[in-house]
C-alpha cells in the first residue's frame, strides 16, 4: 500500500492536492491501496510519521516544513518530499513544483506546472 501524506495548514490546498493525486491515480493506477492523509499541521504528522511520499508546506505556524523534515526520525523518513509554499508558488512566474529525494539530492526529479 503507498501512503501520500499532505501536511499544510491552508486546507484549500489540501483538497487540491487531493484531488490532483485522485487524477493522477485515475490516469495511470497508483493502485487500489493508496492511502491519501491530510494534515493541516506538522506536529499532527509527526504524531505518526509514515508516509512513502510527502507533500508539505514550507510556512505553517506551529512548526515549519523545513523544521517538520528534520525532526522525521530516520526510520520513518519517507522515500519522496515534495516541497510547497503558496508565497513561492506566487513569486515564480511559471509555476513549478520539484519532487525531490528526502536527502536533497535530484534522484528521481519530476516537475509539473500549476494552472494559473
């Protein structure tokens, strides 16, 4: 079974994430056992902390993105993160978001635009 956790506090992306995964999932059959958990805050995934691909917000109020990564025992880091934030998404004119390996390193890197 895949786990896909989306941690962010605004709960519109959430629910567009969401729906985008579903889409996805539609198109090319992730598989009948992909899980999708929302959380709205990083301490609430840090609760339990599994996910094989993470989506997450870099500024949330309680604890940031960056500072939610780190604090992911290594055990249950995941394979994937992907990294947002609505203030970037606005600042870069194209609109892309990278999907990253959880080191840093661009070993499975993929990009897909944003609608506008």
């Amino acid at each position: 079974a895949m786990t896909i956790a989306i941690c962010d506090d605004d709960p519109a992306v959430c629910d567009y994430l969401t729906g985008c995964i579903r889409e996805y999932d539609a198109l090319h059959d992730i598989g009948p056992d992909m899980k999708i958990l929302c959380f709205p805050r990083g301490g609430d995934f840090l609760k339990n902390p599994h996910a094989d691909i993470l989506f997450t917000d870099i500024y949330m109020e309680d604890l940031s993105g960056i500072d939610m990564l780190q604090s992911i025992p290594p055990r249950f880091r995941p394979r994937y993160v992907i990294v947002i934030s609505t203030l970037t998404v606005r600042m870069c004119s194209r609109r892309w978001i990278a999907v990253w390996n959880i080191k840093g390193s661009p070993r499975s890197f993929s990009s897909m635009q944003l609608p506008v």
